[in-house]
C-alpha cells in the first residue's frame, strides 16, 4: 500500500521473498537508480538484458541488497518468489519510483 499518514493512496500487488526471506520492519529508501544493472554472482548484467531480473526501476533500502524494483515474471505477482526483493510489475514500479522521494520510510509487515 502506497499510504500518506493514514490515507491508503493506492494498493500493488507485489512479490515477496521465497520462505519469508523478506525481511519485516521499517526501512528507508536510500537510493533510487532507473534501468538499474543487476550483480548476480560476480556478474554485472545490464538493464538491457533479458536476463536482469530488477525490470525498469530500483528502490534500494538501508538494508544492503534489498529494494524495491521491477520484473522479468509479473506472472508470479502475489506470490513468495524472490530472493527477499519487493517486486512490482514494470509500470507500477516506474509510477511509484516518481512518485516517492528518497528518504521515504517502507514499512514491510509479516
């Protein structure tokens, strides 16, 4: 839910990490990168490649390694997928990449 105080702005469905591996608790978005190249493994894979499973847009926490970005599987929304990552389909991941600044607190709930 994408919430101002307590109005409820607008709700995505989202995926989240296989076996509960995404953390729970308050985060803060740190930074914000468009076409975002994915490491995996030592490996730097471009935005452009099929094969960057981040989609358009990151949102990373000041966790490490953990955000908000896009995805290659928006069949498998709604579902406990990723490796600990929120995941969005590709145009809600970009509406809401404009829409919140850095700085902005992510509260993730069990």
């Amino acid at each position: 839910m994408l919430r101002d105080g307590e109005e409820v702005l607008k709700t995505y469905i989202v995926s989240t990490g296989a076996h509960n591996s995404t953390p729970a608790g308050t985060f803060k978005i740190v930074n914000k990168i468009k076409d975002p190249t994915w490491f995996k493994e030592g490996q730097a894979i471009p935005s452009t490649s099929p094969g960057n499973h981040l989609g358009p847009r990151w949102m990373g926490f000041d966790r490490k390694s953990y955000g908000i970005h896009g995805t290659v599987e928006p069949q498998k929304l709604g579902q406990q997928v990723s490796a600990g990552c929120i995941r969005m389909k590709n145009e809600e991941v970009k509406e809401l990449f404009e829409l919140i600044p850095v700085g902005t607190e992510v509260t993730i709930q069990n």
